[in-house]
C-alpha cells in the first residue's frame, strides 16, 4: 500500500490529524527559540557534519579502534550482520544467565531489528520503560516519530488503555495520574528484571564507551539495577573523541524538544564488579547506504526527529503512514535502502520545501535526496504507471510554449465557466477536496507582459 493511502486513514480523522499538525509544529517553534538562543549554532551544525563525514570516510578504523577499546574496559563485543543476527546474539546472552525478564529502554535500532517479538517468542518478557514506547507497547503499535513514539495518541487514548491494561479508573486521562500509574508498574518490572536492554546514542571510538541520552532516567535504572545490560548500537553512532561529544549533546536536545540538553546523558565504559556489559554492532544494511555516494550523508542523523517535526506532509499524515520505522523525510531515505520497492513512495512524500535540510542539526541534504531516491525509482521502473506516463506528458506539455500558452487559456476559462461541483470533484481535482482553488486571472503573465511593453 502507498503512502498516501495509508495517510488517508490518518486524515480521515480531521480533528486529530490537526492536532497532530499543531502539536509537531509547537515542539518546532520550541526547537527554533532554543536554537536562536546559541549564536554558534550554525557553526556546531557546520562541525557537526564534518565530524560525521570524517568518521564515515574510516569507518572501519575507528571501529576497530572502538571494539579494541571496549575489550580493553572489560566489555564484550559482538557484530551482528543482520537483525535476525543481532536478535540471535541477544537471546543467546540472556539465555546463558537463565533470564526470562527483560527491560529494554528506547532504542529504535531494535524497533528495526523486530527484537520484542522475537524475544517474546522464546518466551522472554520483554518491557519497554520508556513512557511513550509502554503505551505503544501496550496497545501492540509501532512508534510513529523517533523522539516522541506515541505522539499520534490523545491522553484520552492513553487514559482508555491503561485502564484495560494497568487498570487504572475508566474516563480517568488525567496526564499525572497516568504517569503515577505507569511508574508504579514499571518501577516493579525494573526491579524484578535480570536483564536491561538499551540503545545507544553515540559510541566513542577513543575511549570505547557509548553515551546514552534519556529525559525520563528509565535507561540508568534498569541498566543500574540489572545483572546484564546490553547496549544495541548501528555502525553510525560512532564519533572519534569524547572531546567531539560536547557538539553533539548540544545540537541533539535543542533540535529534538527544545532543551538545552537530554535530563540525562550517562556514559557506560565498563561494567561494574560482578555484572557484565554487552555492546552489539549491527551494520543491517547501514555499509550498503555507506556505498552509495548520493544517499550515504543519511547515516549522519543523529535520530533528533527535527525533520519530521517541521514536515508538512509528516505532521498532516501521521508516522504510521510510512510503514517504515523511522517515518518522516529521514525514513524516506533510509527505507527504499532497505527495500527499493516495498518503500518506493515515501521519497514522493514530500513537497521538497527543503524545511527538513534547514532544521538538520548534521545538515544532511534530506530534500535533495528525496529527490535523487525519485529518479533513481523512476529509473528502476518502481513508479505506478499513472505517475509515469503523466510525469512523462507533463515533461513535453511543459517543454513546449504553445501548449503551456493553450493549455493555461483553457484552464483559465473552464474555471471561470465550469460549475463549481465539476471543478472540484473528488474524481477529478483530489487536491481542491479541502482547498478552494485561487480565482483565475482573466490573463496570464505572458499576455500582460506582451501587453506592457506594446503600452
Ligand atoms: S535527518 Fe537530521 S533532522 Fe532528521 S532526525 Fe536525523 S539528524 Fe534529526
């Protein structure tokens, strides 16, 4: 199913879908007034780019330099290929303990991996302790926006399932009362847990530690209270120096939700006596994106989910609507990665307004991408044919003067004199349904300007 079918669920809910819109677009305006707070923050995104360039360009130097370090410290590395390796390496870890009790703190490289049910199949408890990724765990959804997983729920929802889940009093969606409920339930399940999953912000090659940044502290408790905690990390996430850390945390928060920095951001280097640390480095088809020279900028993005905040088509659509695990303009570009054709219409999900290259605290050039991932579909002969053969009129119409001119005049005459009914029919004209069109003029520019220079 296409994007835009998925998204007209999403739409069908007018009052929700504008909700959403407004919420996304008031965490934006915050990230904007944090932003404009830092009068070097053009010159950390600047640095910040070139940090991630320089590390992808020795990739494999820096993580072999990361893995040697890691040992070094006591911690136990493990390289996964593919997500079913990555979930083989985590069952096998909390199998040799004899653990069936999990907590997992927000990690969407293991939302990609399809951890939870995999380990939910070899009957292992798995609980996520984020907030938002509870709620969503709950109800059996994915997370539809990489910083905030249950934005598309009203507290109203949220109220509803803690009531058939947590039993908390029916109608009662009061949001404090809900979180005293969700930190009651979950504070039992840290506490009983044998094993803590978690994911991982940045690796830092220099030292071989990896920092992992939360506003609600439920990574540092589970890892904190658990025998065994591993970290699941991409092959991107790593930066040379810790001394490089400092652009990083600075960008992350402000972009993300407006703060100045994450509540936390805690540094696990080695494990502490009588437990072990576990770091798994999953690759997933992160080296391929790094062979393609068009789209390999995309692993710079240090998941702050700016671009799906200021998106017009996300924040209208809905995170769901894009089937992908990281939705929004960076999904886009990761997914036709992934699959070329099961993703082949998110890159036309966009209305390459460039917001999401203007917010980009690594400044990946999302848009340009997005249009790049178009070509290369139409190229791979991955469009529906409508698009392909209109795309390929438009291409001509458009080439030839005459038929613009004609084809302007009788556009500008059949508005005037075509019934409103006909102009705006859902069969015919899908984007007038919720728009009036401008009023024609009675002529076009061309005309005037012929007119103008004769007078
Ligand atoms: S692409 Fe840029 S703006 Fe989007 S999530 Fe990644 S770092 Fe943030």
């Amino acid at each position: 199913m296409s994007h835009s079918l998925r998204a007209a669920t999403f739409v069908a809910d007018a009052d929700r879908t504008t909700w959403h819109d407004e919420t996304l677009w008031f965490v934006r305006q915050k990230r904007d007034k944090a932003v404009y707070a830092v009068p070097e923050f053009q010159e950390l995104r600047e640095l910040a780019s070139q940090i991630k360039e320089h590390t992808l360009g020795r990739l494999d130097e820096y993580l072999k330099q990361f893995e040697a370090e890691a040992r070094r410290n006591g911690v136990h590395v493990h390289w996964a290929a593919d997500a079913a390796e990555h979930n083989d390496i985590i069952l096998d870890i909390i199998r040799r303990h004899n653990d069936t009790r999990v907590v997992k703190s927000k990690s969407m490289l293991t939302e990609e991996c399809h951890l939870n049910p995999h380990l939910l199949g070899h009957g292992i408890e798995v609980i996520d302790t984020d907030l938002g990724e509870r709620i969503i765990q709950l109800r059996e959804e994915a997370p539809s926006h990489l910083v905030l997983p249950a934005i598309h729920l009203k507290k109203e929802d949220v109220g509803a399932t803690f009531h058939q889940h947590l039993g908390t009093e029916k109608g009662n969606h009061d949001p404090q009362q809900l979180t005293e409920a969700a930190r009651q339930h979950l504070r039992a399940k840290f506490l009983a847990a044998e094993v803590a999953i978690s994911g991982v912000n940045f690796a830092v090659a220099e030292t071989g530690g990896v920092v992992i940044c939360t506003n609600e502290g439920n990574a540092d408790l589970g890892v904190n209270l658990a025998r065994v905690h591993i970290a699941s990390m991409g092959i991107e996430k790593l930066i040379p120096r810790l001394s490089d850390l400092g652009v990083f945390t600075r960008l992350l928060a402000r972009s993300a939700t407006g703060q100045p920095v994450t509540t936390y951001t805690s540094h696990y280097t080695k494990p502490a006596d009588g437990r072990e640390l576990h770091v798994v480095i999953v690759d997933n088809g992160r080296t391929q994106q790094l062979g393609r020279p068009d789209f390999r900028a995309s692993l710079k993005c240090i998941r702050c989910g700016a671009c799906m905040n200021t998106c017009p088509v996300y924040r209208r659509s809905g995170g769901h609507s894009y089937d992908f695990t990281v939705p929004g303009p960076i999904g886009a570009i990761l997914s036709p990665n992934i699959d070329l054709k099961k993703h082949s219409s998110l890159p036309f999900a966009s209305t390459l307004c460039g917001s999401c290259t203007d917010v980009c605290p690594v400044k990946i050039d999302i848009h340009t991408q997005l249009y790049k991932w178009r070509q290369v579909l139409a190229e791979a002969g991955e469009i529906p044919i409508a698009k392909k053969w209109s795309l390929r009129f438009m291409g001509r119409f458009l080439a030839s003067p005459k038929a613009f001119g004609l084809g302007g005049k009788l556009a500008r005459t059949g508005l005037r004199l075509l019934p409103h009914q006909l102009t705006h029919a859902q069969a015919l004209n899908p984007w007038a349904v919720a728009r009036e069109l401008p009023e024609p003029p009675k002529q076009s520019f061309r005309e005037w300007y012929a007119r103008a220079v004769k007078q």
